[in-house]
C-alpha cells in the first residue's frame, strides 16, 4: 500500500525533487510563482519575526514499537523515481570570476546531476551524482574522481539469507544525498524503485522493487578502492506488531546527519525516517532483527486527513529536514510535519528509539506533531486538501542555542525554540520563499540559503539579508540542490551544489571569503 504524496508536494516529486528541480510544474505546482519577482538588491534589515502557538492536538501512534499494523492508504499513485533525466549532452555553464570563489564543472570531472555535497572530516569533498555515482574531489586534487556499482556501491538489501535480490542487475544506482562522516567516511543515499515503498506484500511484489534503495557507508581504502556497508532499511519478521512479515516502506534516503555524540546516522526518508549504527559492521543474513541490524526504523509525526473523495487517509512524505539537536535529539521536517524527536530526552531514558518514536506519533504528543505553516483545520478535524497548507520542509539547521532553523520548498524559512514553538520567520516574500538548501556558517553564526527557481543564494548573519543572485549569471537561474558550511585549513569552506538547469550541467561551487 501507498502513502501518496500530498496534493502540493505530488507535483514537485513528479517534476523531480529528485533529480532536475521540478522542471515543468509551472502549470499546476501551486509554490512556483508564475513570474518569479527580481529579489530586491542590497541590504535589508532584520526579519520579518513573529510567534505562533504549539499545534493543536489530536489522533496519534502507537509504542513499543510504533507504527504498528497495516497502514491506511488513499489508493493514490505511487511516488515517481526523480523526474526527467539529465540531457546526455548536457553542457557547463559560463561560470562567472568572482572573488574567494572556484567552480567545478563537468570539465573537471564533477557530475552533470549535482544533486548534493558533503565534506568529510579529512576534507573529502563527497557529491551525489544521481544516476552517474558518487563523486570524491580529494583535498588539493583538481579533479573528481567517480565510483559506480564496480567499485562495491550497493543500492539494494539482503533476502533472509544474505543474498541479493533477484533482479538486482537491473536495479539503477541513483545517489541522492551524502553524508561525510570521520576522515575517508562517507554515508551515501539511495533513490529507490518508484514503487518500492507500496510493493512489498502485494500480489505484484518483487524484490528489485522492494529491495532497491536505502543507504551505504562508504570507507576509502589506502590502494584507492572503496570499502562498503550497506544499511537495509526494513524491519524483519516479528520486530513490528501487526506485520505478519517484514516491514518494508523506506527506500529514498532524501537527506543523512552524522551525530558522533550518539554514534548515529540519522536518514531522513520518504514515508519517515530512521537511525543506523554509524559504526555499524554490516550483517547480511540479519534479516532485519533487532540484534543485529544495525537500524531502528520507523517513525514519522503523520496525522489523519482526508482525501478529495472524504476518505481518510494518513498523511506522512518527504523528510528532507534532519537536524541533530546539541542534547543529541534530532529534528526532522517533513512535506506535512516537523517534530523534535526526542531520542536523549523522551521520559524513558537517553537513546531508546522506540519510546521517542512513541513521542512523536501517540496522541497525546500531537504538540510535537509541529504544523509550522498552519492548516485551517487541525488534526482532529481531519483536514481536507483544501484545510490544508503543506509545510514542504526542504532543509533544517540546529544551531547552539537550541532553536533550530527550518526552511521550506514553498514557503521560506521559520526558527522554532527549543520546544518547537515558531519564534521568528524569514525569506517569506514571494522573491524569496523558495528555499531548497540551508547551513549555518560556522565561521559567524549566521545562515545560508540556497534558492529553487532562480535566486541563488541569500546570506543573513547580524540581523541582515544579503542577496547573491545576478552575480552568479547563468548560474542564478540554477536550484541550489544543497549546502555545506564547515571549518576546514583555518577557515570556513562553505560547498554549494547548484543543480542542473535545462541543457546546462551542474556546478560545484565553493566559496573561502569573509
């Protein structure tokens, strides 16, 4: 069965979140300004800062473990694998001379699908490459090197006896997000089958469709070839009541965090999201037990609606937000709801998956069920499609104080306090809301943003909005797939993957100044 994608977030997945930036959604995605307002040059002042109230309660989960038993289903159409494909001629674009600035193209060996960019803690430069691989730009080399399915990566799980599926030589590699981790470790994420997340238990299962997607850590060895340790993100027979089998629902792993302090890989996934040993040793005959699988999966803070025909139907997509908080809990922002999933502080004790997972789904937690772009209608009065303002979280960023920065593919970005309330909101005018990528620079405090339909980049640090969008030339008209912002060699190196933008290849930008 199927959990289908909101009315508002269909559009966008059918048009490629996954790939190429929604390209031919102008018609019918309601986010997409028709005629995308220039930005305002120069400098604003401040915020436009404002509250809000905890969300309303109603329906929750369930414990121990949660999500338990079949789930409904709107009978809708399955999630699509990423849209178009990259024109195989793709060209680079005219990259502009700015200071503090370098671009990688295709010309050095970089992907034409930027997807997104991650630096490990050696400076390991890592790129998803969508459908061509994963991408490794080593610290003072000029040029990328790739690696595909002959170097080990594995974008599919275990049958119960350690095996691949069958059919797994058709299953497409498809790397969609990155994690660097310690030095020459990288976490690498999957786009799975488009049917994978409502085809296991069905008359029509497969195990190329089922199997496929998920996650590998990835290890450089010293003679340049790839260690790999794939995380099969399903639970087993008997770990979850209800499922007279396995469980098997995540498959896109859209965003990763690494948390040292907890020793976590936190996935962030299409249906919701999930934790996996970052140590862990890998153990293909585990058949997804508890003992030995090295991932807790899943939960999700869903709520009840309805669909256009008054049925009911559960809503839960698309968790591009994930935030290690600094306690050690994370946040995570869905296309529907957001929730501070309290894995070191939920009432039981510090680390137990199962009971913070009990504290965001159960009913009496529907205020960490967190709506930040409220509906008409709450949860308990099962909103329709048109009670309904999804949230379309793109990207969270948790910052020292304990707030945590969202931002949205739809609506700009919100900072909620520590308990989830909305304190403060910015980028919200129709020039700007179109956020897809957000990082904290660590060399100021202040915030990155990086723009979907045009509009580049948006720096805000000290109460000020400062704009990088005509300066980029042909570059400001591409999404910004993603950010990373680390300190690295004495200062910060702030990674930028700009996406590819018709017939125009993706770019790799960093950016070392002030």
């Amino acid at each position: 069965m199927t959990l289908r994608a909101t009315e508002g977030l269909r559009c966008l997945l059918l048009c490629g979140v996954f790939s190429l930036g929604w390209v031919g959604c102008d018609a019918t995605d309601p986010t997409r300004p028709a005629d995308r307002p220039a930005p305002a040059g120069g400098t604003d002042q401040g915020t436009d800062g404002g509250t809000d109230a905890p969300p309303d309660g109603g329906e929750g989960g369930t414990e121990e473990p949660p999500d338990g038993g079949e789930d409904p289903t709107d009978g809708g159409e399955d999630p699509p694998d990423g849209g178009e494909e990259v024109p195989p001629d793709a060209v680079p674009p005219e990259v502009p001379d700015l200071e503090n600035w370098t671009f990688y193209t295709v010309e050095q060996g970089a992907p034409a699908d930027v997807r997104a960019v991650s630096m490990d803690r050696g400076g390991n430069v890592w790129v998803a490459g969508g459908r061509e691989g994963l991408f490794l730009l080593r610290p003072g080399a000029t040029a990328f090197e790739r690696f595909g399915l002959e170097d080990g990566l594995r974008p599919y799980g275990y049958m119960d006896d350690g095996s691949a599926p069958p059919g797994a030589e058709n299953i497409a590699l498809e790397v969609i997000s990155v994690e660097g981790g310690p030095a020459g470790t990288v976490w690498v994420g999957y786009a799975g089958h488009p049917r994978c997340e409502s085809n296991y238990d069905t008359p029509e299962e497969d195990p190329a469709i089922y199997k496929s997607g998920d996650a590998d850590r990835v290890e450089l060895n010293g003679d340049g070839t790839l260690s790999v340790v794939h995380y099969d993100i399903f639970s087993g027979p008997g770990v979850v009541g209800g499922y007279h089998r396995s469980r098997e629902k995540l498959c896109h792993v859209l965003r990763m965090a690494w948390d040292p302090s907890t020793d976590s890989i936190w996935f962030g996934a299409n249906h919701g999201f999930a934790r996996g040993e970052a140590g862990f040793a890998g153990d293909p005959t585990c058949n997804g037990q508890l003992h030995c699988t090295g991932v807790l999966e899943h939960a999700h803070p869903h709520i009840g609606a309805r669909n256009a025909e008054g049925q009911i139907i559960i809503l839960t997509d698309a968790y591009y937000g994930v935030a290690p908080a600094p306690n050690g809990d994370v946040w995570f922002g869905g296309a529907n709801r957001s929730t501070r999933f309290r894995y070191m502080s939920n009432s039981r004790r510090p680390g137990d998956y199962f009971r913070a997972a009990y504290e965001t789904e159960a009913p009496e937690f529907a205020w960490n069920r967190l709506d930040l772009w409220r509906d008409a209608v709450d949860e308990t009065g099962y909103p329709g499609p048109g009670d309904r303002t999804d949230d379309l979280i793109s990207a969270m960023v948790a910052m020292p104080d304990d707030t945590v920065w969202a931002a949205s593919f739809a609506w700009g970005l919100v900072h909620l306090n520590s308990s989830g309330d909305v304190i403060g909101h910015a980028l919200s005018g129709a020039a700007d809301r179109n956020v897809s990528a957000l990082a904290r620079d660590p060399s100021d405090g202040g915030l990155w943003a990086g723009h979907r339909y045009g509009g580049g980049l948006t720096r805000l640090r000290g109460g000020s909005i400062v704009r990088l969008w005509e300066a980029l030339g042909e570059l400001g008209s591409h999404p910004v797939m993603d950010l990373e912002a680390v300190q690295h060699d004495g200062g910060r190196s702030l990674w930028v993957a700009f996406g590819p933008y018709e017939e125009r290849a993706g770019v790799l930008g960093l950016y070392r100044g002030p």
